[in-house]
C-alpha cells in the first residue's frame, strides 16, 4: 500500500512537472517569437513618402497615405504625421498610417493698385498675406500715397503668410527742381527724345 502511494506520488509529481515545463517552454517560445517578428516602427516626420515607403519595405512594413494637408513647415510630399508614432513595436507586414504634406497654402496677390497704404495692408491681411517693405516713386498715372504697384504683381499665386512690398505714388513727376533745369527736367527730356 505505501509502496502504490509512493508509485503514484511519483507519477504524479512527473506530471505536475512536465506540464510545468510545457507551459513555461510554450511560454518562452510564444514571447522569444513574437518579438522576432516585431520590429520598431521608424521616425517618417519630414521623410519624402517614397523614401519612408521604401525604408519600410526593408523592415517588412507598409504605408498607407490616409490624407494630405498644407504646411508651410514640411515640403510637399513629405510625411507629416503618421500613426503608430516612431519606436512603436509592431509585427512585420503592420501598414503605417501617414498624412503627407501639399506644401504651403497658395494665396492669390489681390488688387492693390490705387489703394492707400493702409487699404492695402488691411487687404493683404485679410488675404492672408503681410505687407513687405514700402518704397515711393513718383507717377504721372497715381496719385500721391496711393500703391502704384505691388512685388509679387495682383494675380500671383504665393504661399501663405509671404510678404507683399508695395511701390506708393509720390505724385506726378516735377518738372522743376528749386527753379533749375534739375534732373526731371533732363528725365523729362529723354523722353520726348525718344518719342520722337
């Protein structure tokens, strides 16, 4: 009796440890697998998509472009975003979501001929844009303080937020300067020479 006792402690101590040793080697091959297929999911911001897809490929990973917006930070066709974030785990053949850059927002140059400085800058801010630098010229065409003409010119397409310079009338060229033939008089001059 204490003999069968004895087999059957035995046996059963076998099993306890057999099953033991199962669940724990299982255990160990189902983690040291699964990391042998993960890998780190790289940094994509900034990166041309071409270049983030083919980066990928080697790693046994995909992209998926899922949108586009404007940014004035990234140049167009670069990655803006994407998800998971880098230095994720993921298991090889995982796709990774990316927004891709359009480049800066275009804004249209509006009319800014004829307008006073002030009207002008207050167009150009309603449009998105911001007054560059301010020179004067005279002309026989506008009158004084009011924009000749502006640096990019009315109908350009330029990036959001760009700086328009303005060119602001003087008023009509002199034709004297202190009572002496001056230099308009001269400019003047050249000109009817070349009419002629």
């Amino acid at each position: 009796m204490k003999t069968l006792k004895t087999i059957l402690f035995a046996i059963l101590s076998l099993i306890i440890i057999f099953l033991f040793g199962y669940v724990l080697t299982r255990t160990f091959m189902i983690i040291y697998t699964r990391h042998r297929n993960e890998v780190a999911v790289p940094d994509l911001i900034n990166k041309n998509y071409e270049k983030a897809q083919h980066d990928l490929y080697k790693l046994g990973l995909y992209i998926d472009e899922i949108g586009a917006r404007n940014s004035s930070d990234i140049l167009e066709g670069s990655i803006i975003a994407q998800d998971p974030l880098a230095n994720n785990m993921v298991k090889k053949g995982y796709t990774i979501d990316v927004i891709v850059s359009k480049g800066p927002e275009l804004v249209k140059i509006p009319i800014l001929d004829n307008l006073s400085v002030n009207e002008a800058k207050n167009r150009l801010i309603n449009t998105g844009l911001q007054v560059g630098s301010i020179n004067y010229s005279y002309s026989n065409e506008i009158m004084a303080h009011k924009v000749i003409y502006s640096q990019p010119v009315y109908g350009m397409d330029v990036p959001k937020h760009s700086k328009v310079n303005l060119v602001v009338s003087l008023g009509k060229i002199p034709t004297k300067i202190s009572g002496d033939k001056g230099i308009y008089d001269t400019f003047l001059e050249d000109l009817e020479d070349k009419k002629e």
